[in-house]
C-alpha cells in the first residue's frame, strides 16, 4: 500500500513545476514509447498467460494501439499545449481572450483486467502529456501483465512522478482516496464498482471519469449486406472472447432476414474458429472461474442456436449463439462480457427501441443498413456513448473520436487530444489594455440602461 508520505511526495513534485515544460512532457512520452517497444515479446508473452491473446490481438488491441496514439500525442503536443485564442463579445472591447491549458496535478487511473495494457497506458499519455504525476492502479486479475507493466514503469519513471500500485483494489483504492485528495480519477470496470469509486471521489469533490459497461446493442435491418454484417460482428463479439465492454451485446435482427443471418453467423464463426475453437491458439480464454461461473449461467436463458461447448478447468466457452431469449432474464439484465450472442428480432424500429430502452444510455451502438433513413433515424432515437454504422466496435481505435459513455455506462471522454483534455484545466483568460477605458461601465448606472441594452444582447 503507496502511504500518504509517498502521495504528498508526488504532490510536492508536481507542485515544484517540473512536470510542466514542453521539453519534459515530450520526454516521458518517447520514454513511455521506447518501453513498450523495448517490451514487445514480453507484452506477448504476458497477456497470452492471463487471457491467451495472440500477438497480432495483442498488437491490435493493446501494445500496438497504445503506440500509434503515442506517436499521435508527440507529435501534437505543442498544438495542445499552446494557448487558444477565442472571439471576444462586444461588451469586452477592445480586450482580447484565450484559454489555456493548465495540468490538473496528481491523478489516479484504475485499469480492469480484460485489456490490462492499454485500458492503463493509454489513458496515461493522456495524462503525461497534460503535464500530470499519475498513480496507475492495475488489476490484480491479470497479474503476468500487472507485474510486468510495474517493471517497465519503474525502470523509466521516477516514482514521484509515475507510480505504480498493485494489490486488491478493493482494499488498495479506497486507502488511497480516503487518505490522499487526487485532482482527478479515471475509472475503468463495472457499473457497480465505477459506483464505489465516484462516492469515495465526491467526498472530497474530486472529478472523475467513468468508463463503465452495458449492454451495446446490434441492430441489423433487412436492408443490410448480410454477409459484411456477420464477419464484422463475429470478428469483434468473440475478440478476447467477448469480454471486451463495446462488444455487440445482443443482436436486434429484422425478423425478414434472421434465418439468413443466422446462417451467415455460423459459416462465419466456423471460418474464423474452426468447429473446434478450443483447440485456435487465436481463441483465448476467459480470465478466472470466477467470470466463468457468471457466464456459463447465461446458456439456460434461452436456446443455443450454435456452440455452447465449455471447460472449466482450461477457462474454454466455445462462440455460441442463442435465440429464445426471455426479454426479462438475466442475459438481457445484465452485460454479458463473455463470448455468448442472444439474438432478437423486431419488426419495425418502436419495437427494437423499447428493447433497448430497457437498458438505456448504452456505451455503444451499432446498425447495420443500406439505408441514409435507417441510420439517420438511429442514430437520433437512441442515446449512446459512441458507435458504429456497418461495424462494430472499431471506433475506439480512432484516436480523433471520444470514447466515452453516458449515464450507466460511464462519465467523460478520453483518448487521442480528448484524453489530454481530461486530464487539463481550461483556465479562461481575460486581457483588457488600460489605454480605453469608458466612463460608461461605471457608476453611477442610472440613465444608461438604454446603452447597456446596445452592448449586451
């Protein structure tokens, strides 16, 4: 457990400026950068031990991601970091405005288990290059990839100004906010911890940002491509074996073309895992018995269509897919998080709506269509956090797009200039010359109302 000592010693080095200069953020960017680089086959090797990701998974989804937004954030940083001039009203001339960015101080960032690596790096960047000190809180539940991200840390980083934390995060967090006052948290997990972590923040009125789950829907209408339909969501509901939070959730299928795409989902998850994925090295597995436990109840909510196929002791749920599904049972209460699709149909878009205002405020939305309407009419109906139009998932690796959700499935953006934001105060800037200055805005008022109504409307 990091103690109050060691907090206020990052506080102090925060507080002594040292974070601030261009020169220095930049620097802990290529630090960052060369490590990870440095650490390649050793990020492999770790995540294939605490979920069995393959290398080309790994470097899509985690290490390979991460790089590409730290070249994006080098290469940007001055751009960020300078002052941004904007208009000023009539009331205020001849004075001039602009905002500046200015670093929020000592920030923790809390990691889940199912993407260890970049769900903590990434938002770190953010957070170095927005001049923070950062505490990085991993999970305990990927420790191969907790130990070694504590490695890398601890070789290119001072620990007043990075410092990594392992432990039971339910033990770990809690002592630290209850005895240090972080300028800001970033949380990513569960709607029922992200809960816990916003109540210890608000005792002290520390901002947060919440990165939570749901349940994303998938809505496919009679007029989409089928084909492109099934490959795009089979690919991203059964990556890291659907324990992933903007995983397809559900399926919403227009009842003309179920049959059809039923049939597509199957050729495709056979083409893409064999009709034996316990046995793909490119299939991992899921993450403790615990979640496997939680999941495998899920296979009674319904009936299985496809897969269904499971092995406790080596963690293994074949990709299935269900249809039958009780709108009111668990597998549509709660996020799935795990490689099993419950499809629905509906026949017009009131129908499908109510479904998924069930669960409403989803981190993600995804439609496929042929339709401008179509995706228009979605796209208005339904408050989500981001998504896709004939795709899934892929959102989150366009470091120009927020990723975020709203109500239950989170608070705030991050990633790409959006996580440099998060972690900066914008501080607004008046500047008035003394060479004008009219007898107008002062008192005595009485007689210029007429005057005020010209100047301020």
């Amino acid at each position: 457990m990091e103690s109050v000592n060691e907090l206020n010693e990052m506080r102090h080095f925060y507080e002594s400026g040292a974070t601030k200069s261009y020169e220095f953020r930049k620097q802990q960017l290529l630090k960052l950068k060369a490590v990870t680089e440095k650490y390649e086959q050793a990020i492999y090797q770790a995540l294939y031990i605490d979920l069995k990701k393959s290398p080309e998974e790994c470097w899509v989804t985690e290490n390979g991601i991460l790089l590409t937004e730290i070249n994006h954030a080098i290469k940007q940083l001055s751009d960020w970091m300078k002052p941004k001039k904007v208009k000023t009203n009539l009331l205020n001339f001849p004075s001039s405005s602009r905002i500046l960015s200015e670093p929020l101080g000592v920030v923790l960032i809390i990691s889940p288990w199912n993407y260890p690596f970049q769900l903590l790096l990434k938002p770190a960047l953010g957070a170095i290059a927005a001049g923070n000190c950062i505490v990085l809180k991993s999970s305990e539940y990927a420790p191969a990839t907790s130990a070694l991200m504590k490695k890398m840390m601890e070789e290119v980083f001072d620990k007043k100004y990075i410092r990594f934390v392992e432990g039971d995060g339910a033990v770990v967090v809690p002592e630290m906010m209850n005895g240090f006052v972080f300028d800001h948290v970033l949380f990513t997990g569960s709607t029922a911890i992200g809960k816990a972590v916003y109540q210890l923040a608000a005792q002290n009125l520390v901002p947060v940002t919440l990165e939570l789950g749901g349940k994303s829907p998938c809505i496919i209408e009679s007029d989409a491509d089928i084909t492109v339909a099934a490959k795009r969501i089979v690919v991203t509901k059964f990556s890291n074996v659907g324990q992933m939070c903007v995983a397809p959730d559900y399926l919403l299928v227009h009842h003309s073309i179920k049959a059809q795409l039923v049939e597509a989902l199957i050729t495709t998850i056979k083409k893409f895992f064999t009709d034996e994925a316990s046995s793909v090295e490119h299939y991992g597995k899921i993450i403790n018995e615990k979640q496997f436990d939680r999941i495998i109840k899920y296979l009674n909510d319904g009936t299985i269509v496809y897969g269904g196929k499971s092995n406790r002791e080596n963690l293994f749920i074949e990709p299935t897919l269900m249809d039958n599904i009780n709108i009111e049972s668990a597998i549509m209460k709660e996020e799935i998080f795990g490689p099993i699709l419950p499809i629905l149909t509906f026949k017009n878009h009131a129908e499908a709506v109510e479904i998924i205002s069930k669960n409403k405020n989803p981190l993600a939305l995804y439609v496929f269509t042929s339709s401008q309407k179509n995706e228009s009419e979605w796209m208005e109906q339904v408050s989500f956090g981001g998504g896709c139009i004939n795709n899934a998932s892929w959102h989150l690796t366009n470091h120009n797009l927020p990723f975020g959700g709203r109500g239950f499935s989170g608070i705030g953006q991050y990633q790409g200039k959006f996580s440099f934001d998060t972690f900066s105060h914008k501080k607004s800037i008046l500047k008035t010359p003394t060479w004008f200055d009219p007898s107008m805005k002062y008192p005595p008022f009485k007689g210029k109302l007429g005057l005020f109504k010209k100047f301020i409307r």
